[in-house]
C-alpha cells in the first residue's frame, strides 16, 4: 500500500499534468533484485494482502471460482490470454485476481461524494485516489457554475448527448472511443450508431497497442490476427517470446512456458529487460509444485537486444539460417516456400545485403549469440513467435512484425500444429473489438454488408485514429469526445495537448466503471455514465444477458457476471448505446431497444454481418465457444498475390546518438494500464517507487549518478520540441547500454503527438529519444510542453 491513496495536492510539472502516483512520504523506495519464481507463493502472498486490503476476502476468491468457467462463469477482464482448452478450469493469475477484486470493491462514489467534492478539488487527488474511491452508482453531469458533478437521469443524460450530436454541422466532429474492454454485442451497437450517425470516427485502444501487428500480418498473410490457438503452444519445439513481460501482463503464458520447458521444448526471450517470465516459476495452480515449492525454468536463452534491436535480431537469424542452408538442405522448407510464398528471392537478397557489422550494431547483439538463437530456431521442426509491445510501439513496428512472419515462411512454420505467429493481445476483448467493427479505416466490404443488413448508409471516408482525434480536438475540428471504457486523457500520448484537446470539446461523455482522470480533464459539458461491469449480472427484459468476448487466439465465448450490480442505477454497455443512439437518431430505423431487451437479437444481426459468425447464437453456446475461421491457418492467403507475402524493408538506424538514450515506457507488475495498485513492482524488486528511470550502470556513471539519485529527463520529438520530467530517481539495472526504462501512463508526459509510427500511426511509446542528467543540473529554461 501507499500513501498516495491518501488525497494530497498536486505537484504542477511545467507542464502543469499532476503526477499520478510518486514514492509515498515517508516510506523510502527499495530496490533489490528479484530472485524467486515467478507466480508461486511470491503471487499467493500479494493476492491475500490484496483481498484483504480491498475487504474482498469472502466474496473475492467465490468470484474467482466463477472466472474463466468453461460454461456459466465470465471471462476473466484481466488479458486475452486463451482459456485452456482441456478443461482445466482454475487457470487464474495473481493479477486476474486483483483485476477483478479491483471491479468488485464495496467502495461507491455516489452523489454525496461529488458534492463534498469540487472537480477542481479531485484533480489533485492522485489516480489511485482516484480509482480507489470505489464504483460509479448513478449519471452525473458536469455544472460549471459550482464545478461539481451532479446527479442527472438517464433520459437527460442521453437527451444531451443526442441533442449537441444532432447539433453538429458535420457527424465528423464527433469521435467515438473504445476501449478493450468492450464486449461483442456492445461493440457491433456502438459502431452501428456511429456509421448510421454518418463517421468512421473511431478510435480505439489497438491504435496504442498492436495497430502494427495487425498490419503486418494483413499485409504479409491477409489476416490481421495470430494463427495459432493454446494447443499449439502445446505442442511447439521452440518458442520465441519477444517484447513482452508475460509474468506481469499475461501470467497464464506461464503455464505455457513451464508446460513447454517439462516436454523439452526450447524458449527464447527476446528483452532488452531480463524479465520474471524468462527465468523460472510455480504454477499456483499446479498444488504438487507449490507444496514443493519447486520453481520449473521458464527459459533456455535470453537475448537482450537495444530498445528497438528486434528487427535487426531477426533479420541475423534469417540471414544465418540462409548462410547454414548452403550445407544443410533441411534448414530452409523450399517446398513451402515455393508454393505458398511470394517474395523470396528479394529478401534472400536484403539478408545478404544486410552485413553482420550492421546486425550487430543495430541490435545490440553479439553475432554469437544471434547465431544460438538460430540455432534453436534450425533445430526445431514446430515453431511459434510470440510478441506484444515491446515490438509493436515502435517507428519500425511494421517492418519487424514482417521480419517475425518472414522468419516463420522460411520454414513453413504456418498452417501445421504448433507453429505460427501468436501476437499476445492487451486488453481482454480488444481483438474482438475489431473483428466486430471497431475500425477507422473499414473495408469497403464490410461496409457494404452492413449496409445491407442494417439498412444503414454508412460513410466510406476513412475515420480518425486515436492520435489524430487528439489533434482534430485541439483544432476544434471533434468537438464532441465519447470515451466507451478506458481512460483516455492518461492512456493517450503527450499528456498536455490531449489534456488541452479534451478541454477543447463541447461535450465529453464517458462510459465508466470507475473515477478516473478522463472524467476530470473534461469539456465545457460533460458526463459521466456508469455502467455494469463484467462480473455483475446483466438483467434486460429478455432475462439474464450475456456478452461475448474473442480472446488473443480468436476463440469466441460467451461470459455471464454473477454479482448482484454496484448499484441499482447502473445500466449495461448495449443499453446506454441504445440510449444514446436513440436519443442522437430520433429517425432511425434501427431496433435500439428492441436489441437490448435481448442480445440474442443483436448476435442473429452480427451473425449476417461479420465473417466467420455463421450460426453464432448456437456455436457461442458450445462448450468452450467457437474458434473464428482463420483461412491463413489453412494456407489460404487473402493477399492480392493469393500466397503469404515476404518483406525485404531495409534495416532502420535506431542506435541512440551520443548522449541521449532510447527509453521505453512500460507497466509495473502492480498496475493495469492506467490503473495502478501500488507503487511496487515485485518483479523487478522495486518497492515504493514509480517516477523511476531504470538504467544502466554505465550510463548512470557516466552521468555520475548513484542509485536513487534524482535525475531530469528531457525527451526530444521529431519536431525539435522538448518534453521534461522532474526528479525522477534513477535505478541501476540490467539492461543494454543506450537503454532506459520508466513506467506508462506518467512518461507519456513525454511522448509527443507527432512522434507516431508512420507505418502503423502507432505513438512510439516503446522508443522516446531522451537525455537524462542530474536533478542538480536543472536549468531554469528547460522543456515547454507541446
Ligand atoms: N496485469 C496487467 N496485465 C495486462 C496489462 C496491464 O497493464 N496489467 N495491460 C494489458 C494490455 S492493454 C497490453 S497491450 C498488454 C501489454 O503487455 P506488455 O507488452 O508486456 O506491456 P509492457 O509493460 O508495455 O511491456 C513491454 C515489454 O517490452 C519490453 N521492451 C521494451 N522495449 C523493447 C524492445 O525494443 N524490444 C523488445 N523485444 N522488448 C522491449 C519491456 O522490457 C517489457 O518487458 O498486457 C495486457 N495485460
Ligand atoms: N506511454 C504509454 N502509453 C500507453 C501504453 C504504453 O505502453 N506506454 N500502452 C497503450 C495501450 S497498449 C493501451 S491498450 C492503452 C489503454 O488505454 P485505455 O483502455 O483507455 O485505459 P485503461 O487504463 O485500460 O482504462 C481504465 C478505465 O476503464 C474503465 N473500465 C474498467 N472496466 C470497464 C468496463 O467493464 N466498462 C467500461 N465502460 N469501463 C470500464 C474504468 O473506469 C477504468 O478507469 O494505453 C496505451 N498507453
Ligand atoms: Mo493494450
């Protein structure tokens, strides 16, 4: 715990953004190497004081019993990782567990504590204080004369909404935001009310996470998704795990990787951070191991490339399996290549063009060591690459998820058991999201279906993503912000221009289940609507309701809460769409209500709609849901080629110039995206601390810095503007030279709108362009915001 749960004032940075969570007065940070097992008792430990902390001891673990349940239970919130499919139904994670514990607290934020409360007031109150307060109870709305929220009723709550929708000159002026969370049906309704409105305004959470994966693999293999399901995982010989801290952010990969390790399968970890995933751990669930408290090895080698290195990494490993192909005719699979692939001949070339000088340099990896890897790679007859951020947020985050799938194509690994890429999705249902709709660039297909279908006539212009929203808002040209989910003030990049992009609007709404700083960097009206969340039961005039989810490996099932609501005043997702669709469309044709009364309804339309939903009603209903068609999976490739395409991008410079580093923001073991539990981060033996900078050793001698020494840290955008944050401490740590680390959502302070890939128009918040100096040598000029 913290003291930051404690309400205090905030600390304007220069560019006035109140910091979210600091070292607690008082209770000196720690740092000291982690050295046991992932999960294990280490992650027993910490649920118990969470459950206790949070007053969740009885009802917290009788919830848990119902994750993740193969029928009846709801899909746990917490990541996308799949569910087992042998039947192994307690497959939970330490962070699964708070996730959900965090949703169900008994503390309400009701209309006595908007009251006691002016906004500005909240505003200095820190995140956690924030979320802390417990669950929204009933729609509120913004008065600028007293600068309270007040109670205000469902029906004028909507009625606002749609009233200043319709006032708008254009629908484009409208942008309507989804985070991860969303489940199918709410999906498919919200971006049905958006095109019938007449936009494509819709950006989402994927345009921050794995926007880069999902073109890639369009481009490459014609879909935008992985290819392998939780049973290849299983019967994989080698296992590449890249840019991802799967321990903290997908903990039931552990289960995978131990799985893996037990048969003999070989594990590589590609990190420029040596995290806990890639050493050992104790299955919680696995009694014998617990008992024994015996750790098994999650790891046979760790690659630490520089921030950035991956893509030149893999291209070494392409260019020494080529080179071993000239003694070994099994290294290459020539038949797969030559029938289901186009573009070899290019990039054999780019890889012999590629010197090792420029791999080893680029990467950061000595050839030695690219060499083991593959190795590994040679040695294996079934492989799976699995990646997440540390790939995607990033200027290159195209190019190496291409470099990824060349790499597969070299040796047909795709379209047999146990081989594939496996991109590991963030939030839980964000790949549904997009399946279902979500998208500011449609195709034309799926516009025309559902056009016909919904008797809509949607707009074919190409919409806003997240990062141009934020900019249209600060022109003026969005003047009204839907938020359904999510956080978007602290999520989003450059802190104060989506601050000031957000202030800018007429109208900001926020579907929420909980306080958060969105709600409070709002537009001249704005409200809040609480919604039920995932684990409490949905009751519409049809019966119990349940919404369906598509989990990281394009399984489709269903999920049913079993917790009596927060509050009597909170209405599900598909109903405040319904809401607000009906009070924006007064003509509309479509059936709002008569969708809500029975989601049966809304999936017998989706099933006309969407792809692979043929019959959804009864195959959602199996057992363990359906799998979406995959045709990349069964070597059909909707490429214009017709084959899975190879790519031959040049290597992209990303070597930090002299003096500055590259840093990466990232999670702590103890947080959620926005949301932050503590500021400890057990795996990387950080206690009481998150305005930290890791570094390494070198590079804090060099700069003459001590662990914990307060540091400044100036990011340079492309545009020559500069970015700062303030006494920051700065902690030795394992990771390359030119390399530094701190943790998201605080450092997007410092990550500047236009610095977004211009392959993915993903924000590069893997890869800010900083220097870091002592606290000592402020100088007084320093880093106007953008
Ligand atoms: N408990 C918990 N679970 C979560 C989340 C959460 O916040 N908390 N968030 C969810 C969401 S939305 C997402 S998208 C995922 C995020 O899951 P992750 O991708 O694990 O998220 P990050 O914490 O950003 O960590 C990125 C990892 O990339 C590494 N990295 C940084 N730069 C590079 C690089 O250049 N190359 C390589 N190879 N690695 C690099 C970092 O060291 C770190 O291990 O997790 C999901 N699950
Ligand atoms: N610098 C930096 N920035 C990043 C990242 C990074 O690695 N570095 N990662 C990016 C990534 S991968 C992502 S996905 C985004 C995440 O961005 P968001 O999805 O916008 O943020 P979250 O923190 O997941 O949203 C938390 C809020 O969701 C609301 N909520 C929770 N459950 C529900 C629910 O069931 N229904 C509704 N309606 N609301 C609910 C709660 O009010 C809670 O406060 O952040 C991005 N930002
Ligand atoms: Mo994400």
């Amino acid at each position: 715990m913290n003291s930051s749960d404690q309400p205090g004032p905030m600390d304007p940075s220069p560019a006035g953004i109140e910091p979210s969570v600091g070292a607690a007065p008082g209770k000196p940070p720690g740092f000291k190497p982690y050295r046991h097992p992932a999960a294990g008792w280490g992650a027993a430990k910490s649920v118990t004081k969470f459950l206790v902390r949070e007053g969740e001891y009885l009802d917290g673990p009788r919830a848990i019993m119902k994750m993740n349940h193969e029928d009846g239970g709801f899909d746990c919130p917490g990541c996308a990782w799949p569910d087992d499919v042998k039947g192994l139904k307690l497959d939970l994670c330490e962070n699964g567990i708070k996730h959900v514990t965090w949703e169900m607290t008994r503390k309400r934020v009701d209309r006595a504590f908007f009251a006691a409360h002016t906004v500005t007031e909240l505003a200095g109150w820190s995140d956690f204080a924030l979320e802390d307060q417990g669950r929204l109870t009933e729609p509120m709305v913004y008065d600028p004369a007293t600068d309270h929220y007040r109670p205000i009723s469902w029906q004028d709550a909507f009625e606002l909404v749609g009233r200043t929708l319709r006032g708008l000159s254009d629908p484009n002026r409208a942008a309507f935001y989804t985070s991860g969370r969303l489940g199918n049906e709410a999906t498919f309704l919200y971006q049905l009310m958006a095109r019938e409105l007449g936009t494509n305004n819709l950006p989402d959470c994927s345009n921050m996470c794995h926007e880069a994966s999902g073109r890639a693999m369009q481009a490459a293999l014609g879909t935008g998704k992985g290819t392998v399901d939780l049973k290849d995982w299983e019967s994989a010989d080698a296992l590449f795990i890249l840019g991802v801290n799967a321990a903290s952010n997908a903990p039931r990969m552990l289960t995978a990787l131990a799985g893996a390790h037990k048969r003999g399968a070989r594990i590589v970890h590609v990190n420029p951070l040596v995290e806990a995933a890639a050493r050992r751990t104790i299955i919680p669930h696995d009694f014998v191991d617990m008992a024994l408290n015996k750790a098994t090895a999650t790891s046979s080698l760790n690659v630490q490339p520089r921030i950035g290195g991956d893509m030149a990494l893999l291209r070494g490993m392409a260019k020494a399996l080529l080179e071993s192909a000239r003694t070994d005719p099994k290294a290459l699979d020539t038949l797969f290549v030559e029938r289901h692939t186009s573009g070899f001949e290019e990039y054999r070339a780019v890889c012999e063009r590629t010197s090792w000088e420029e791999i080893e340099h680029q990467s950061g990896v000595p050839r030695a060591q690219i060499l083991r890897a593959a190795q590994v790679y040679r040695e294996a007859d079934r492989s799976i690459v699995s990646w997440c951020l540390g790939v995607t947020q990033h200027e290159h985050g195209v190019d190496t998820v291409r470099e990824i799938v060349n790499l597969l194509l070299l040796r047909g690994n795709l379209g047999r058991e146990g081989a594939g890429p496996s991109p590991v999705r963030g939030h839980s249902n964000v790949q549904g999201n997009r399946t279902c709709g979500i998208d500011h660039r449609p195709t034309e297909a799926f516009l025309d279906r559902l056009g016909e279908v919904c008797g809509i006539d949607p707009p074919t212009a190409h919409g806003l993503d997240t990062v141009a929203t934020i900019e249209a808002m600060n022109r003026g040209d969005v003047e009204v912000f839907v938020g359904m989910g999510g956080n978007f003030a602290l999520a989003a990049p450059d802190t104060a221009y989506t601050y000031a992009g957000l202030r800018n609007c007429e109208l900001t709404v926020h579907v929420s289940t909980k306080l958060n700083r969105s709600h409070l960097v709002h537009g001249r009206q704005a409200l809040i609507l609480p919604c039920l969340g995932r684990t409490e039961k949905d009751h519409q005039r049809g019966g119990e309701q349940q919404t369906s989810v598509e989990d990281s490996m394009s399984m489709v099932h269903l999920s049913k809460g079993m917790k009596r609501p927060a509050s009597p005043h909170l209405l599900s997702e598909p109903a405040v769409i319904a809401g607000l669709a009906r009070a924006a469309l007064p003509d509309s044709a479509t059936p709002w209500q008569w969708y809500v009364e029975d989601y049966d309804r809304i999936r017998d339309t989706m099933a006309e709609v969407l792809d692979g939903f043929e019959d959804f009603n009864r195959r959602v209903r199996l057992p363990l849901g359906f799998r979406i068609r995959q045709p990349a999976r069964e070597l059909v490739f909707l490429t214009p080629s017709g084959k899975a395409e190879f790519s031959a991008a040049p290597l992209p410079d990303v070597v930090p110039a002299p003096g500055t580093l590259a840093l990466g923001t990232m999670r702590s073991h103890d947080q959620w995206n926005t949301t932050i539990y503590s500021d400890d981060d057990r795996y990387r033996g950080v206690t009481n601390l998150r305005t930290l900078v890791f570094m390494n050793r070198q590079d804090m001698r060099e700069r003459r810095l001590g662990e914990f020494d307060p540091v400044d840290i100036t990011a340079t955008a492309r545009d020559g503007s500069t970015r700062s944050l303030h006494g920051y401490l700065a902690v030795p740590y394992d990771i390359p030279r030119g390399c530094a680390a701190g943790y998201m959502p605080e450092m997007n302070v410092l990550c500047a709108i236009g610095d977004y890939s211009t392959q993915s128009d993903q924000p590069i918040m893997k890869h800010l362009k900083v220097t870091v100096v002592p606290a000592a040598d402020r100088r007084e000029e320093s880093a106007p915001a953008g």
